[in-house]
C-alpha cells in the first residue's frame, strides 16, 4: 500500500458535508477517496473555521481568536483566547484521525453523518504562515501568539482551556496524528529565533515545558525577496538553511521532525519565482532539475519532510508567483505533466526505500564532502561535483539498486566534467552491475543504460547541471523508458464512484481546484529524508 503524503491546504474550511461554499473542501468526500486509495493525507488549516467565525474572507485570515474584539489587546497571548479553533482541531482529528473517541463528544452539523476514527488524517497544521505581514496587523502573529495559539490546539494548553476542556486539541482525540506548527515564511536564523522565542513560552506556561507540537514546519523559496527572479538552491545556499534548522533541532528539540512544506520555482516568465531558461536548458528544464537537486540537498541535512509546491498550475502561463509552480499545466489544459512530474517521479522511484549514506568524493569509495572537485578550488564554491550516497534499506524492502548515488554539479553556465567513482566497496565484485540513469522529459523512471565498471571497481559518468543516477546492485539491466504518461488525475477507487473526482474541491475561482493541492498526487512529492535517514519511507512504497 503506498502512503502518499498529500498537503491539502483548504482556504475555506467548512465543517459539513450538507452545505457548500465556492471553493471549500467537502472534507468527507477527501476523506473517503484517500482512503481508498491508501493515501494518507496532511492538512493545513488556513484560517478561522466557517462554521465559528462566518464566511468574510477577510476576517477569515485573522488571528483565530474566540473574540475579535480581543485582536490588538493582551488577550491574544492568552491561550484560553483560542478554544473554539481549538475545539474545531479536536472535531477534525476526531473524525478524521484513526482513534474512535465516545459519540457523545461528537459535535456534528446538522445532517452531517456521524463519524469518529476514519483513518484518514496523517497530520494537521494550525493555520499557514502566520509570521506573514500580508495580511495586516489583525492577521499577523507574534511568537508568543503563535506559542498561545499552538499550545490551545495541540492539547487545549494541558487540558485546561474552552468550556468543555476534554474536547479540546488535537492530542486528546487522537495522539498519533502529528501536529504541526504553522508554516513559517522563511526558513533563515529569524525563522528560528520566532521558533526559540516559542520556546521559551512554552517552557514559561505549560506545567510539562514542552513544545506544543509535533514538527518545525517552514517554507523556504529560493529568491532575495520575491521580487526577483528564482535562484538555484546553491545560490541561496539552500543546504546551509535547512542544516542550520536540522542542527538547532538536534541541540534543542531532538524529539521533533523539521519539515519544509513549501519550496519551488515558476514556469511562466512573467513570474517573479521564475526558474530561468539558461543555455540548452528551459525554463521546465531547469525548475525540474532545481527541484530534484533541492530534495537532494534537504536528504543529506535530513529533513523529515519536504512538500514542494504544488500539484498543479493555478494558471496556465499565469504571471504570478505560484501559479506555474506546479509539476503539471492548470486545469484548462487537463494537468499536462511538465517536465518536472518526470524528473521527481524518476528520482522517487529510484529511492524508493533507500537511505542517505553520506556523501561520496570523487573517485573514492570513502564517504567525504567535496564541493569544489573539479570547480574553482574555493571550498564552498557549491559549483563542484556532487555526490550523494543512498542504500537499500533491507527492512523496508528487498530487491532493485543496493546502493544509488546521485550525481550532480552545482553551477548555473551550463557546464559538465567526467566524474569517476569508485564502487569497489559498496557491492561483491562478483555481483556487481551499475546502470546509469539521466532525467528525461518525458519518462517517469528516466532513460536508462548500462555502465562499465572497471576492474578496479570504477565507473565514469559525465556530471552536469542536471543530476543524473548511478544504481549499483546484483542482476541490475536498464529498464525501457516508461512514459508519457496521461493527463494528471487519480485513479477513481470504487468507493468514490458515485463521488466528485480529480481534486476534490468546488469552485471555480482564482485561487480554487488545484491550487490549494500542496504537494503531489500519486506518490510523486512526499514524506523524505526521516529522522532514522529513511530518504524515501512507506510514502512511496508499493
């Protein structure tokens, strides 16, 4: 069973299945076709619950306190100011998460079918962002507001806020279901001073001084400002980010996982995120090699969880930022998939169960970091020849590559050099077979051919800007090329039959449909990089 990590980030979200609203989720319908399919899901609650705060799109952004009249006072530091979200996030994992808590505690629209425990729900995360300034003064919050907040609806601040207190928070509904903070915007060292600030809060108000959540959650494009063009990951020295955030949690919160749930680039190039065309490379060229060597870099810092955004173009050719960030074109030309869908489905498929062993240096069989091999000679340059070591977790599955290395070189002119490898120490001389595989465009597990291995256990390939896989293993053969594949939508399981297909959401407006689909359907884009180095776990498995 695969067990693909989904980010459904509904902006409107409507607690019942009766009444509809132009572009809210009817969450039974998501829950029930997941699960059908064995897909477990993660949710982003945007904002304030309809069902509490009203449907004013405006407001709904505000600051998730019972009373709006308390926004701008002391209050909003004031766990106990957050009890009906809190309320709503116990409702939510209640249904949706697998523990079935007492009917009794259900609290239900009208019509709505009674359901506790449906299996469905992976992770919830408490509102997106909200260290945005965007949307003004009532929508932004400060650390300790968002310490407040998380607190109230990770375990209703210890089980001590709203009028009835065990039907708060997510912990006393289902404590297996994951609960993440918000999504920061940034992942620098002021995102981690927001994130320490917290801290301190919770170790100030809560009697067992824990952080109140499950996961560090960031979001992380790589640009100046937004108002530029995109830059490569070496550019914005998006591995030196994500280590920095790995290496706080180790030395101050051990026990939490630490995801980037957002990250991409653009298509279109009227977009300020653009990922731009360059020598033989197009602009779907290089925002799929850029994605492919970003999970790379966020593998090796061993980030838990990495969710590119997104799915789908909102727009075809749309000139915003994040309207042609997706893996496929927009709805109106059926979720063509872009270069980009094959590139990550390629690298998934290759790492399906495998681990981050370390980085290799060029024709060593020792593990060593070696950025500036064959660039300039300036240690760091991040223009040198890369390679990245993954090996077969026997546990999780037998067969297939023992040991793949990625292989790539970090520059932006275009450049390419022959790379050699020493594979003598990672497989029997006697059972050893080594294809290479390089990204194609219109192949979901790359275009594939065998390699040589010298008898001294060495095989050369040639490194560009567009990584390229060496898999090593015992009766290993190039498989034929797999592609292209159709238009982009999930299979329809029988028990969604009768049910609205394709992405699940009403509407039909701007920022509606697809556009709200986080990360990739059908094990495209999803959990990487585990605390336990699983690269690739049960999330694309089967």
């Amino acid at each position: 069973m695969k067990s693909v990590h989904v980010a459904l980030v509904c902006r409107d979200k409507l607690w019942s299945a009766s009444a509809k609203l132009k572009g809210a989720c009817d969450d039974d319908v998501v829950a029930i076709c997941r699960a059908a399919a064995g897909i477990k899901t993660h949710v982003v609650l945007q904002g304030r619950p309809l069902c509490q705060f009203g449907t004013n799109k405006t407001t709904a952004s505000w600051k998730c306190v019972d009373n709006s009249a308390d926004i701008g006072t002391s209050k909003t530091m004031d766990p106990s100011s957050y009890s009906q979200l809190a309320a709503h996030v116990y409702q939510y994992v209640a249904r949706y998460g697998s523990v079935k808590v007492p009917d009794a505690r259900l609290a239900l629209a009208p019509g709505q079918p009674r359901l506790t425990g449906a299996g469905w729900l992976d992770a919830i995360e408490v509102r997106n962002e909200p260290n945005g300034y965007w949307a003004g003064a009532e929508a932004f919050m400060t650390p300790v507001e968002q310490a407040a907040l998380l607190s109230a609806c990770f375990d209703g601040h210890e089980g001590t806020v709203g009028i009835e207190p065990a039907v708060v928070g997510a912990r006393q509904a289902d404590p297996s279901v994951l609960v993440s903070m918000g999504g920061l915007s940034g992942a620098t060292q002021v995102a981690l001073d927001n994130v320490a600030v917290m801290r301190l809060w919770f170790q100030a108000n809560r009697k067992d001084r824990r952080f109140a959540a499950d996961v560090l959650n960031f979001h992380f494009y790589c640009n100046d400002d937004q108002t530029s063009k995109g830059a490569s990951p070496e550019e914005c020295d998006l591995e030196g980010v994500v280590k920095n955030l790995t290496r706080w949690r180790d030395l101050n919160e051990p026990s939490l996982q630490v995801w980037l749930s957002e990250f991409g680039y653009d298509t279109s190039p009227l977009s300020p995120n653009l990922a731009k065309a360059y020598g033989v490379f197009s602009a779907e060229d290089v925002q799929g090699m850029w994605l492919i060597r970003s999970y790379l870099y966020m593998a090796m810092a061993r980030i838990d969880r990495a969710e590119m955004f997104m799915l789908a173009d909102s727009h075809d050719n749309g000139g915003q930022k994040f309207m042609t960030s997706g893996l496929t074109s927009a709805k109106t030309s059926n979720y063509e998939p872009k270069k980009s869908w094959y590139f990550v489905s390629t690298m998934l498929g290759l790492l399906r169960n495998t681990r981050f062993a370390g980085e290799v240096q060029p024709g060593s069989s020792g593990d060593a970091r070696d950025h500036a091999a064959g660039g300039d000679g300036t240690a760091g340059d991040g223009a040198g020849v890369r390679i990245a070591r993954f090996s077969r977790d026997g546990a999780r599955a037998s067969g297939g590559a023992a040991t793949v290395f990625a292989v790539w070189l970090g520059s932006k002119t275009g450049a390419s050099r022959s790379v050699t490898i020493d594979v003598s120490g990672f497989t029997a001389a006697a059972t050893r077979d080594a294809v290479l595989v390089e990204l194609s465009g219109n192949s979901t597990n790359g275009a594939q051919s065998l390699l040589s291995i010298t008898a001294a256990g060495k095989v050369t390939v040639v490194a560009s800007e567009m990584p390229a896989f060496v898999l090593l293993g015992e009766g290993l053969a190039p498989q034929q090329p797999s592609g292209p594949v159709p238009p982009v939508d999930p299979p329809v399981a029988a028990a969604c039959a009768d049910l609205p297909i394709g992405l699940h959401c009403t509407g039909t407006g701007t920022y509606n449909g697809s556009f709200i689909i986080v990360s990739q359907l059908l094990g495209i884009v999803c959990q990487f990089a585990s605390r336990l180095l699983c690269v690739i776990s049960t999330c694309c498995s089967g």
